[in-house]
C-alpha cells in the first residue's frame, strides 16, 4: 500500500546528499548579514568556512570599499592586525565630520585556521550617506594558506548576474535605502 511517510523519506534523503552540489557558495568567503542601510553602521562579519585546498590559512587581506568609512577590525588572539591607511576618493560625511582619509585594507596574519576549521573575521565599518541604495557593495577577500595556497575571493559580478555565477565571488552586501 502506498503511503506519503514511506516514499518521502527515501526523496528527502535523495534531496539532502544532492545538496553539496547544488550549494557550492558554501565553500565561498561571504558576510554573515548580506544587507544593510546607507548612512548607518554595518558590522561586517567575515566567514571563512576553511583553509585552502587542504592548507591552513595563515593570513586574510580585505579590501575596504569606497564609501565604507570609520573602519574598526576586531583584533583576533593569535593573529597580527595590520590597517592600511589611504585617501579617499572624495570625502565622506561621517555624523557631521568630513573624512579624506581612512582604512583601505585589513590583513590579519600569522594565525592558523585548519582546512577543516572555520573561523568569523570582524570590522565595524559606517556605510557612508554617498553610497547608492539599491546597489551591491563588494568586500573583496585574499586567503593566503600554507605553502603558498591562496583563494582569492575577488570576483565582482557584472550587471544582471549573480555571485552564484562565479567560481570566487567576492562576499556582497545589498544596499538598503535609510528609512
């Protein structure tokens, strides 16, 4: 006799072992919270779900975008924090101060995230009042592991695509506009 408990946990467990191929952005370096408001703060949260090709990572570049402005990394045990300083393109409001300067990068290194490990990486940033709503801000990421491995995450989608279209997409963050 036929019945829906039967048949649906044999499919269900079909579904479940196909999922690894169908999800590959998991393998990818992405924001936690993948939007947020112009004119306010963002806590970018950085997930590193692994090394590299069986590598430890042992250093992490981040590129600031322009417009993200007030950049403040969380310093992580084990690891060297470096911030690269520069200007901006133009200046920035930043609650009635105008900044032409600021961090352009973030390196942490020296540390060791096993292949079969993952780790969060953390900066408060302000998402600047000249960013545009409706867009995607990328965060380009470099991830250097071990015997010189490297993933870099820093492929930005052109228009009309996806970050699912790529092999290395850089993590995205969908522009809100302030209520």
């Amino acid at each position: 006799m036929f019945t829906p408990k039967a048949t649906a946990l044999p499919v269900l467990a079909l579904a479940l072992a196909a999922l690894p191929a169908i999800a590959p952005a998991s393998a990818h370096v992405t924001l936690e919270v993948r939007q947020a408001t112009v004119a306010s703060g963002y806590k970018a949260v950085l997930r590193v779900p692994h090394g590299c090709k069986g590598k430890p990572t042992t250093r992490l570049r981040v590129q600031i975008p322009e417009g993200v402005i007030a950049v403040k990394p969380q310093p992580k045990a084990g690891w060297t924090l470096e911030k690269i300083r520069g200007a901006y393109s133009q200046p920035h409001d930043y609650y009635g101060t105008k900044m032409t300067e600021g961090v352009k990068e973030i390196v942490w290194s020296g540390g060791r995230l096993g292949d079969d490990e993952y780790d969060e990486f953390v900066l408060n940033t302000y998402l600047s009042a000249e960013l545009k709503p409706d867009t995607m801000l990328y965060f380009p990421v470099v991830q250097e592991c071990a015997d010189g491995a490297v993933s870099r995450w820093i492929e930005i989608p052109a228009p009309g695509k996806g970050n699912d279209e790529y092999e290395t997409p850089a993590p995205g963050l969908k522009l809100l506009p302030k209520p």
